[in-house]
C-alpha cells in the first residue's frame, strides 16, 4: 500500500464517521485558536512594550533639567562644571544631535494661580492655590511619560482645555476612583506679572497684576514631564510664562527660571541607548533622570507574560491530543473487521500502522488549519478592544503582529501531536492478528 493509497483510504473513513470527524477536529480547532491566539496577543504585548523600547517610547526617555548635576559625573578639567546651564533652544539642538537619540521634547513651565468650579458633597470650594502649568508637544502623547486616569488629554492647538493631576484631585477633596467628576468642569487660571504702576502722584508701587483664563478640565492625567497639577500644549504654557516674565526685572521675584524650558524630555532609540544618551547629556552639564532599572524589569516580566500564555495554549493542545488518542482507539475497536479484511489481501503492519497515522495527521491538520484561522480572528476582535481603550487614553494604537512562524507552527505542531496522538491505537491495529480480527464480532 502507497502512501497516496493510505491517504485515500483514511480521508474515505473520516467521510464515512462525519460526527466523530468533526467533534475530533473541532476539540484540535479549539485548542490551536488559543494557543496561536495567545501566542499573537503575546507577541503584539512584546511588539508594543519592548520593540517600542527598542525603537524609542516614553520608557526609553531621559528627563532634562537646568539644575546642576553631580559635579562627581563631570568633567573636572570643566570650569562651568556643577553650574546650572541654560535650558534653551540651542541645548535642544544639541542634544537632538548626539547619537542614539530619537526626538527631544521641550518642557516649558509656569507658575499659577488656580480657582476650582466648586467643592465636593455640599463643601465650599478650596482656596485658590498656587500650582505649576506644563506644557509640552500633545500632538504626540504617545512618546511622552503622560497617562490618562479620565476623560482624554487637551488637543494640541486647543488654547482653553486643561488636563489635570490626582494633586489637583487631592486639593478639591476628590479620590482616584473618582476621577471622572471633574471632567467637563471649569476652572480658572490667573497668571501673576510683576508690575510697577503708577499711583497717580508721581510715584511707582511694585505689585503683582493677575491674567485670568477660564479653562476646561478635559482630563485627568499622571505625567512625569515636570511638577506641576495642569497639563496643557506647550504654546499655552509658553504664553503664560512670557506674560509673566513680561514685567519688571523679568519677573524674577516670581522665582521664573532664567531658561526658556523648564525642562526637556530626551527619547533614546532604543533601551540600550539610554544609558550612553543620559551619560551624555550629563557630560554637558544637566542634570538628568531616567528609569533604567524599571526597563529591565517590565522586559523581563513581560517575557514571564509570554511563556505563561504559550504555556496555556500548549496545554489545551495537549488535552485536544489526549482527546484525538480516545476517538482513534475507540476507531481500532470499531474497525477490526476491516483491518483483519486489510491483512488477509495482504496489508502488512507497517501500511496498517500508516494508514492510522495519516487519519490522525489529517484530523489535526484540518483542526489546526480551522484553529490559526480563529486564533487570528480573536486575536483581531482583543486588539480592537483594546485598540478603543487606548484611544480614549490618548495613545497610539497596539498594530497586531501576525507572525507566519505561529500560524504555521500552529498548523504543524496541531498535526504533529495528531499524529502522536494517533501513534498508540495505530499501533495496536497494526499489531493486532488478522484471524483475530477477521473473527471479532
């Protein structure tokens, strides 16, 4: 018997046992769609935190700031070492010119004054407090160290929304959990300038004149760019510092810092940039903050993430085998007529042995096929869910990564365990004498 004969011969008794067939098939579909569906989710996760990490994102940033480092990192030989340097256009330059370096975000900073719409459970409103307003470039949040808890981030151009801190949350009496309360409420803001007006008599009195804004909470964001409770595009931020710098001696009693940013966020190429970027910058004098140890962390964890989900769909696919191993046992029992009929014109154990084999392979190939076309189809339905949330958190979407290496190991290693699956009962059909099974009832 041929291997092209066996093959005929087994597909003809799968036809012939179409319920069975098909629950055994179905038990293999099922099984293969976790296991390549976890194995897409797993390796988008990977896709999404390390190759993120690797290509530059929020975690591979460096944060900037004017203040002096520690002049023990410094060059001694450097006159200015352990000297605040200024913050402004040209270090931004410089800094986007070093290598390993992907993309430089200015950090401008003001200080305000904040009256909120109210109180909480029938409570006066606070007191107005005073507070920092940063802004930054919103236009691409996703390489940013910014977090959504509620409602959505400002947009980019947009001159009156705000996004506020869980400080803020805290100051009008509000928990986490309760967020949401805030969004859609309306604050106002008043930017302080030192003025020197004239009091009609001929003489000058030093004082402070307030800029007031209404504005409208659109969100409730955790940020690490710089300490302040408002989040806001960089041009409002710029514009609020200019006015304030705008007044006498440059509003220096403000405590406004002599840099135009207030701060810079510094995204690296990739994880293993980080350290050489922040070494960098540290060189020129500014001091410099990056969390290197967290990036080795969620690396590993999110492999432990991956071989825990692979782990899962290999067990079912187990299970679906153990589940082919009864139906092709319970096929031997039923066929023993038919392989002592095989044996008596002259089938030898070996074409017995292989026409059990290929059934075997065949119901794990076709289970297989059906199960990496739905492992691909639920995968696509988590990744639009998941694609929503991250929307509405105002970053960028999670790109399914369909891997042919899973789809093809899914479909293979499906028939592979078939076949072991299959590899006990076909045996013992093979081994099984043909006066005994010609005889059998």
């Amino acid at each position: 018997m041929t291997w092209i004969d066996a093959a005929t011969v087994a597909w003809r008794n799968v036809r012939r046992r179409p319920t069975r067939a098909v629950l055994t098939v179905l038990a293999v579909a099922l099984a293969a769609a976790l296991l390549s569906a976890l194995l897409t989710i797993a390796g988008t996760a990977e896709t999404r935190v390390l190759d993120q990490l690797a290509k530059g994102g929020p975690l591979s940033g460096v944060k900037v700031s004017a203040a002096a480092p520690d002049p023990i990192q410094l060059d001694q030989d450097d006159p200015d070492a352990g000297e605040p340097r200024i913050l402004d256009d040209r270090a931004l330059d410089r800094f986007a010119s070093l290598p390993g370096v992907r993309d430089v975000f200015p950090v401008v900073r003001a200080g305000v004054f904040v009256t909120s719409p109210g109180g909480t459970d029938g409570e006066d409103a606070p007191e107005p407090f005073d507070t920092g307003m940063v802004g930054v470039d919103l236009g691409r949040p996703g390489l940013l160290p910014i977090s959504v808890l509620a409602g959505r981030i400002p947009g980019a151009d947009a001159t009156a929304e705000v996004a506020v801190s869980e400080g803020y949350l805290r100051r009008v009496g509000l928990s986490r959990e309760r967020a949401e309360e805030v969004v859609g409420d309306e604050m106002e803001v008043s930017t302080p300038r030192r003025t020197e007006p004239d009091d009609g008599r001929g003489r000058r009195r030093r004082g402070i004149r307030s800029r007031f804004t209404r504005m409208l909470i659109v969100g409730v964001v955790a940020q690490d760019a710089a300490g302040g409770d408002l989040l806001v595009p960089i041009d409002v931020a710029a514009d609020a510092r200019a006015w304030t710098t705008g007044g006498i001696d440059g509003g220096s009693t403000l405590d406004v810092s002599s840099s135009p940013y207030g701060g810079a966020f510094v995204v690296a190429d990739g994880i293993d940039e980080v350290g050489r970027v922040r070494d960098e910058i540290t060189a020129v004098g500014y001091a410099t903050s990056a969390p290197e140890n967290l990036l080795a962390s969620v690396e590993r964890y999110v492999h432990v993430v991956e071989i825990v989900l692979a782990s899962v769909g290999l067990i079912a696919l187990v299970v679906s085998t153990l589940g082919i191993a009864n139906a092709m046992l319970a096929a031997v029992r039923e066929r023993r007529r038919e392989i002592g009929v095989l044996k008596a014109i002259g089938a030898r154990d070996r074409d017995v042995l292989r026409l059990f084999v290929i059934e075997a392979s065949v119901l794990g190939g076709v289970g297989g096929v059906i199960g990496a076309a739905l492992g691909y189809a639920v995968a696509q339905t988590v990744a639009a869910v998941v694609n929503g949330y991250l929307a509405d958190q105002g970053l960028e979407a999670a790109e399914i990564v369909v891997s042919p290496l899973v789809l093809a190991g899914t479909v293979i290693g499906s028939a592979a365990l078939a076949t072991l699956g299959g590899a006990v009962p076909a045996w013992r059909a093979a081994r099984l004498p043909a006066r005994d099974a010609v005889g059998a009832l």
